[in-house]
C-alpha cells in the first residue's frame, strides 16, 4: 500500500503541473508573436507525439516493467520541459524549437500512460483494484480543478518560463516517488515465450471484451473530444451568451462531477458484475449530455455534473474489469491500445464537431454526440464478456 501511496501522490503532483503547462504554454506562444495557428501547431505536436508514443509505452512496459517506463518517461519530460523553461525565461524567438520540445514532452506523455494504468496491479491486491482505482481517478481530478484557475493566477504576475519551471518540477516530484516504490511487488514481464504464446494479436483474436472496449472507446470519442473543444465553448458563447465564464462554469461542472465520481465509483467495489453497472453508467452520460443544449445554462450545469460522475464510474469499473481479466504480461499493451484508441479519434472528433456544427448547429452536436455515446454502448453491451466484467 505504501507504493500505491506513493504513485498517487507522485501522480497528483504531475497532474497539479500540467495545468501550469496548459496556461504557460499559449502565453509563451503569444509572447513569442505567434498566434491561434503557431499555438494549434504547438499543441499539435504534443498530440502527435502522445499518439505515436502511446503503443511503444505499452511494449515497453510490458517488456521492462511499468514502474521503469514511467520513470524514464518523467525523467524526459522533466528534461524536455526544463528546456522549455529556459527557452521561455531566455526569450528565445524561435517557435520550431518550442515545437519540437513540446513534442518531446508529449512523446513522454504517451510513454507515461499505458504504463501508468499497467502499474497498479503491481502495488495493491486484487480486491483493492477498484478502490485503488477510484481514489486515483480522485485526486487526479482534485488536482485538475484546482491547477488550472491557481496557475492562471501566479501566470497573471509571473512569466510563461516560471510556469513552465514549476511543471518541471512536479515532473522530479513524480520520478522521485517512483523511485521511492522501488521494485517492490514489481513483476517480471520479460519472458519472450510467454509473449509469443498469449501475445496480443492472439488475446485481441480471442477476447470479445477487447474487440468490444477498444470499438466503444473509439466510437464515443469520434465526438467527446471535439464537443468539449469545440461544442463547448460555442454553446457557451453563442446559444447560453454566457462568454468565457459560462465556458469556465460548464467545463468545472463536468470536472467536478469526475471528481465526485470516484467516491461513488469506490463504493460499488462489491458490485457483482462492473460491466453492467459501468453500461447504466454510459447510457446515463449519454442521456445527460443530449440533454445539454436544451436545459439552459443552469441546467447544462447539472447534466454536465451528472455527466462527469457517469464519466468516472464508467471509467473507473472498466479498467478495474481489464486489469482483472488482462494476462499480467500483457496488461500495459491492452492499456496502450485502449490509450491509442482514445487519442487516436480526437483528430477526427474535431473535424466531425466541425461538420455537425455547421449543418445542424450547436444542439445538434450534443445531440449527436448522446446518441452516439447509447448506441456504442448499447451495441458493446450485448457482448456477454463485457456484460459480465
């Protein structure tokens, strides 16, 4: 338990620091005389870099251990962004360069991930998976809500680099705690013959619950990501007139029910099958996000609350119900696949947002969106294997 204490503090304390990221990183962009296209290029490329680094930390992982990939993936990040900070607090005028560290950083990200949800396993017992689970999702979110309005305001009297500086420091909090877990309880995944037996062609050929999550992950997020990119801030702006704080209160709304989700998710730790509990939970987010543009803002408030906590419980339960159900050696790369799937669609999300919107209008992308959210889940939840998680 110790070393599980230790990823989620370690974890938080990353999580605290991207949100100075997120705010330093279009300032630096515009300091630097760059505007909204040099900052899409800028946050492209981290995309691009978490996306194509996404399977390989998988591989990685599985290959030399979780704990191990993370650490040097904290290790890089650590190093990509105190060059960032450099670059900022020396007003470097060169936006490739701020690119191409970004990407760095991403690259790391993609690392990071799979290998992060492979790990723990590793620290806790079975029965503590779900638990375990729950309270990461927790603090992370805690960390995401209160990050990003305390980094905006220390980034209204500071510098872009002293963000910056701070997210690299959360980066060496992160490696150290990894390196206080030590091997503790850390498996050994090396063992080629046993790749090559149950590898993971051969577990994606056979499972109808991977075939199942790995569609469903990537069907919803055809249009998740694009509507709180994009369907998000125009529903605020324009339908509620709310400007960029009715965009704040939505996006807090929805944070903060992932938030209250993780208690709940941990209470239903003795639910008897979590793949049926989690698909009442996907069906009420996509009922509660159609109902977005319809409820006015004070109602939108609500259903993007409920929406969060559906979000989490959902989240939460399935990833409990892989790691129980993943062979241990293989666990990082189904992690990585299931990661890649969700990255993978946010390109395509924005471009689909962007033609729903144009046809239909806002409403029609929430609308859009709840409907395609029910019918995945509808049609993933007919597979007994995912029922019965």
């Amino acid at each position: 338990m110790r070393g599980f204490r230790l990823l989620v503090l370690g974890q938080a304390a990353s999580e605290f620091g991207n949100a100075f990221q997120a705010v330093a990183l279009p300032m630096l962009v515009y300091s630097l005389g760059g505007g909204t296209g040099q900052l899409s290029a800028v946050v492209s490329a981290f995309g691009i870099g978490r996306l194509a680094a996404a399977p390989l930390g998988g591989i990685c992982a599985d290959r030399w251990g979780a704990r191990r990939v993370m650490l040097a993936a904290d290790l890089g990040r650590l190093a990509a962004t105190a060059a960032l900070a450099v670059a900022a607090l020396r007003h470097l005028d060169d936006l490739l360069l701020i690119g191409t560290l970004t990407c760095l950083v991403g690259l790391g990200a993609g690392l990071f991930l799979p290998a992060s949800w492979a790990v723990v396993p590793d620290l806790l017992p079975a029965d503590d998976l779900q638990a375990g689970n729950a309270l990461s999702s927790t603090v992370n979110h805690t960390a995401g809500l209160l990050g990003p309005p305390l980094a905006g305001a220390v980034l209204l009297w500071l510098d872009p680099g002293t963000g910056l500086v701070v997210d690299a420091a959360t980066f060496a909090v992160s490696a150290l705690t990894l390196l206080l877990i030590g091997r503790t309880g850390e498996r050994t995944r090396e063992d080629p013959g046993a790749d090559r037996a149950t590898g993971f062609l051969a577990l994606l050929r056979g499972s109808r619950m991977l075939r199942g999550l790995l569609a469903v992950t990537v069907v919803t997020n055809l249009t998740v990501g694009g509507m709180t990119r994009i369907g998000l801030p125009a529903l605020a702006t324009g339908d509620f007139a709310a400007g960029a704080v009715g965009f704040g209160a939505l996006l807090a709304a929805f944070t903060g029910g992932c938030l209250l989700g993780g208690p709940i998710a941990a209470a239903l730790d003795g639910v008897r099958h979590r793949g049926r509990t989690a698909g009442l939970a996907a069906l009420l987010m996509g009922l509660a996000v159609a109902l977005v543009p319809f409820a006015g803002l004070p109602g939108a408030l609500v259903a993007l609350l409920v929406a969060g906590v559906a979000c989490t419980v959902n989240n939460v339960l399935l990833i409990t119900g892989v790691q129980h159900r993943t062979p241990p050696a293989l666990l990082a790369r189904v992690m990585a696949a299931l990661t890649f799937c969700a990255l993978c669609a946010f390109p395509l999300s924005a471009l689909a947002v962007g033609a729903v919107v144009t046809a239909f209008g806002t409403p029609g992308v929430f609308v859009v969106t709840g409907l395609t959210m029910l019918a995945a889940t509808g049609i993933t939840f007919t597979v007994r294997e995912v029922r019965e998680m």
